[in-house]
C-alpha cells in the first residue's frame, strides 16, 4: 500500500496530528515507539442504521501489547473488526470515521479492503482451522497472495513463531482438525504471521481454551510483540494486566429514552495506570469487579 | 427441594412410556425396511439365476423368446448417456448453487433460479422426455445425445438444489478466515468454501447419477431403444438398461423375462460400484487424518 495520498495527508493535518513518518515498512528503532500504526479518529460504527459504537479515537503503537476491555456486548469485537474491514462482510454494517493505518485512511474509496487484511492479520475467538492439513493452513495466505519464495521454510519459520514446529513437525500432511484447541488456535496464529502482516488483531483468542493453552497463547504473544503490534480483544482482566502495555476500556452507553445502547471509549492508557489510577469511574467500577 | 438419589429415579410411568416408544419406533423403522429388503431379495435372487458371462458381453437377441444374449447395448447405451448427462448438469449444477448461495443470495435472479429447479425437481421425468421429444427428437431423431439431454435436464436440479445446501453449511468463521488473510472472493469460494462443501456435493451428485441411471420414460421417448450395439451420439437410437428391462419384463416370454431380472440386478450392480468407487475417490480426496 502506498500510504503518500494527498487526501490522507489533508485529514492528518485537519485532525491536528503530528506528522509520523510515511512509511508502511516498520520504522527504525528510535522513533517508532512514539509513531502509531494506527491512529484513530472518531470511529462509530451502526449495524442497520443501529449505533453500536459511537466516537472512538485511539492510536496503537508499535511492537506493543494493545488490550481492548469492557463487558460483553459493548463492542469491543465491532471495533477490532473495524482495523482490517472486517465489518465488510457484515451486510448492514457502516463505518464512519477514520482509521488511518501508517497514515493511509484504510477506508479511503480507494482503498482494496483485500490489501488491508494482507497487511492486518486477524485470529479469531473460536479456533477457526481450515479443513485441510497443518501444512495446507499456513501455505494457504502465502499461495494466495502469490508467494515464490521457499514455501517449506516459511512454513516451519512461521510454526516455529507460533511455537507450535515441535509438536506438528511430523504431522504436517495430517489435517489440522486433529489438533487440539490450544494448537489449532496456535496454528491459526502461524497462519496469520505466514502472510507477513505488521499488525496482529486478536479477538478473545484463548476465551475458548483451557489454562494451560491459554498461559502458551500469551507468552507467544510476548514474543510477537518483538516485531508486531497486537491488539488483543479480551473481557478477561487478568489477562489485560498481564499481557498488554495499554489498555483501552470500552464501554455501553444508554439512551434512557429510547433504550438504545452503543459502546464508547471511556479511557485508554498504560495498563499499570488503567487498573491501579483510573480516571474515570466506570472503569474504576469495572476494574474492580463492580459490575460486568 | 428434595435432592436425595431416590427422588430422582425414574417413575414406572416413564419407563413405560419410554419402552413403548422405543418399540414403536424399530418397528417402524422395520416396516420401512420390509420393501427395500424384498427388492434387494427378488433382484438379486432372480438376477443371479439368470446372469451369466455372456448376459454382460452380448447384446440383446432379436425375439423375446430366444434365451441367452445379453444386454450389452444397453449397458454401453446407459454408459455413454449417463456419463454425457453427468458431464454437463453436474458442473453446471455446481456452478448455479456457488451463484446462489454466494453471490445471488436473496436477489431476484436468485430466488428465480431456485424456484424453477425446485418447480423442475418436482416434474414428472416424462414430460421431460416430452419436451426433448417435441423440441429436439422431432427435427434431428432419436440418439445418444437426445437421451443425455433428458437425463442432465432430471439431474440438474437435484445437483443444484443439494449442492446449495451442502454450500449452505460450510461456517462462516472459515469464509472469515480466508478473508482476514487476505482472500479475495472467488478464492474464497474456490479454495475453501468448495472444498469443504465437496464430500456433501459428492453425495448429492451420487443421487442425481443413481436417479438418472434407472429414468425409463424419458428415455422411451429420446433414445427409444435398440437392439444393436452402438456407440453413436446421434443420428440412430439407442439402448439402455432400463429400457431393456421394461421391454423384457413386459414380455410373456420366460427368456426376455430372466433377462429383465439379469439387466435389473446389472444395474443395481452399476449403480452400487458407482458409489463406492465416487465415496473412495472423495475420502481419498480428503487428507488424511
Ligand atoms: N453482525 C451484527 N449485526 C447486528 N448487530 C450486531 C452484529 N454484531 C454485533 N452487533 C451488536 O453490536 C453490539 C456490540 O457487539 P460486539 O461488538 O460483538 O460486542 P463485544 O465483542 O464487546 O461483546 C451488540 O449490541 C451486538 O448486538
Ligand atoms: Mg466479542
């Protein structure tokens, strides 16, 4: 993607942002901690003409650990959806906002929604494997996306970030069903880095699993970290604390009227600061147990 | 609230209630199995009797009553029909479910196609036949291909219809899947959604073939029958199984008779290895678990 347009450029200097570095290659070292992959503006999001989530503005940084709470149902998976399109596929839903990705709108007209998903990658809640072998799986972006390299490496290069070469290595042809759920959801990540995106998006990505899968899921993610920014959707809040370095709280509003309910962004912040210093009650009330 | 262990055993009553359904229900399901049985039974019983080397590898003698021959004409003439019929309806058929259920969905074309191939699932196979008669038998004759054409014409909407629903199955998180990796549509459709939906497919287009290979009347009135050994797609008639089986049981002639047993037991025959042969090649298709 080439993130140099005018009209990105024009809606970077109106939302009064700093000017980050035009690059969708991960920058060097020394600036990239203060430049966002993605900033934000005022995302809602309506599913029929329904708001589900309303003015949500937030930057994510680079090769650090997003977590994204709040209750069930507040939108927490709505807004995950939004910075890969996603919610493309959901007939009725509209995005109105701004998700600039490398400071390129990724809802700009212009914009293929397929080259988006290239670069964002997603695991989803539910292990989602395909039907084929283990092998199959992880070639699967790669053969699509046209790869010519050396197939078999990057296979195994991309078990092995999962953490997942030693238990498969032998049974590669054998279809990725027989996994068990940790590894199928582990798998489902060597997938997702096969296709050498930046960005991982990850929605409740152990909810399904047992303790012990789920303690393996996040310490890969501390490993991934090393080289990708991941958002993780999680109502879990342990595992905010555990795993992430900024936390975002979202939260359902309600008109009292018309009972309609939508999500907002309450706050957002270091993780330390979210669940010791909260500066919004709500998410005093919510972090600790209060309701939820 | 009682909660000892006794309390919750089952009472006399429902135990009954239970018994009798579950009878109720095996002979039931005996009852339904009583015909298919006796078929199974005569068929191969009779068939045997009157089956022979020369029953598969000759043709039909030219009297009802002179015993031996074969129906080898009849054999080919399924074969080369059946196949054309499979050739054409089963990739078109395919074709149609993927439009339907991935890009027609509820639009207006969609729901069109959907309620012409279930309007034509329910039509008598005659008026098939009728049909390819009047529109393609009249001005070019009998043959292969006229018969072909009636048979695809029954199968396709059982192709489509099946493989719709076979479609309709595939989850939503493995299309999502393939898209959050970057996946365009059509390899979506072509590189997961069909692949998964193929053991199902396989099946439905099982029962079109196994449909197609016993329809008699349509065939009466587009490859009418013959008594020659033939493998021309058109320009003279042709034979079929089940064409010779309705002529031969038809008969009063014990000889053409024992060959109408024979054809029909050859066919239940076909129509079985088919199956089997389609199953292994789908399972085999599959990796390995
Ligand atoms: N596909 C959809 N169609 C209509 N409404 C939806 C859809 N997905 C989610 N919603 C609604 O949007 C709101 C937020 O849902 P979601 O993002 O799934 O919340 P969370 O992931 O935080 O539990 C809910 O009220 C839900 O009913
Ligand atoms: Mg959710």
């Amino acid at each position: 993607m080439n993130p140099s347009s005018t009209s990105s450029t024009r809606e970077r200097e109106e939302t009064g942002l700093p000017m980050v570095p035009e690059a969708a290659e991960p920058v060097e070292e020394h600036k990239t901690s203060t430049s966002a992959v993605f900033t934000i503006r005022d995302l809602s999001v309506y599913y029929g003409g329904n708001i589900a989530l309303k003015d949500v503005s937030l930057d994510i940084r680079p090769r650090e650990i997003t977590a994204i709470i709040g209750p069930s149902g507040c939108g927490k998976s709505t807004f995950i959806r939004c910075l890969n399109r996603m919610n493309d596929l959901i007939p009725g839903a509209t995005v109105t906002g701004e998700v600039l990705y490398h400071g390129q709108n990724i809802y700009a007209p212009d914009v293929d929604p397929v080259a988006v998903r290239r670069r964002i990658g997603m695991v989803f809640q539910r292990p989602n494997p395909f039907p084929k072998s283990v092998y199959d799986n992880i070639a699967f972006g790669p053969r699509i996306n046209g790869f010519k390299g050396n197939l078999d490496e990057l296979v195994e290069n991309s078990l092995r970030a999962a953490a997942l070469w030693e238990e498969v290595k032998d049974k590669l042809k054998k279809s990725a069903l027989n996994l068990s759920g940790g590894q199928q959801q582990r798998l489902c990540i060597a997938r997702a880095i096969a296709v050498e995106p930046d960005v991982i998006l990850m929605d409740e990505p152990a909810s399904a699993l047992d303790p012990i899968a789920t303690v393996r899921i996040e310490d890969l993610m501390q490993e991934l970290k090393k080289q990708y920014a991941i958002i993780i959707v999680t109502h879990n809040m342990q595992q905010a604390a555990r795993v992430s370095e900024r936390t975002a709280f979202l939260y359902t509003e309600v008109d009292e009227e018309t009972s309609n309910r939508w999500g907002i962004l309450v706050e957002h912040g270091e993780t330390g600061l979210i669940f010791t210093r909260p500066k919004d009650k709500r998410t005093e009330d919510y972090v600790s147990g209060r309701f939820g | 609230m009682n909660l000892e262990i006794n309390s919750s055993r089952p009472s006399a009553r429902r135990l009954w209630t239970n018994r009798v359904a579950t009878a109720g229900m095996a002979v039931a399901v005996a009852l339904a199995l009583i015909p298919v049985g006796l078929i199974l039974y005569y068929i191969t019983k009779n068939g045997l009797a009157a089956m022979s080397w020369g029953f598969l590898t000759e043709p039909t003698p030219f009297t009802f009553r002179r015993p031996g021959g074969g129906f080898l004409n009849g054999l080919i003439g399924t074969a080369i029909m059946v196949a054309l019929a499979t050739a054409a309806s089963v990739p078109l058929g395919i074709l149609a479910a993927i439009y339907l259920e991935e890009y027609g969905k509820r639009g207006w074309l969609a729901q069109l196609v959907r309620f012409f191939s279930d309007v034509m699932t329910g039509v008598p196979s005659v008026f098939v036949g009728l049909f390819v008669y009047t529109a393609f038998v009249l001005p070019f004759g009998f043959g292969a291909i006229m018969g072909a054409g009636a048979l695809a014409i029954i199968m396709l909407p059982i192709v489509i219809r099946s493989a719709e629903e076979m479609l309709k199955l595939v989850p939503l998180e493995l299309k999502h899947a393939s898209f959050a990796l970057g996946a365009s549509k059509s390899q979506t459709v072509l590189r997961v959604v069909l692949p998964s939906a193929l053991p199902g497919i396989t099946t439905g287009v099982l029962l079109a073939v196994a449909r197609a290979a016993g329809e008699t009347a349509p065939l009466i009135l587009t490859a009418l029958g013959s008594l020659k050994v033939t493998t021309a797609l058109i320009g003279e008639p042709i034979s079929a199984l089940p064409l010779l089986i309705f002529d031969g049981a038809r008969n009063p002639f014990a000889a053409g008779q024992e060959r109408a047993w024979a054809g029909a037991l050859e066919l239940l025959a076909l129509v079985l290895i088919f199956t089997l042969l389609a199953r292994i090649v789908a399972a085999r298709s599959k990796i390995s678990r």
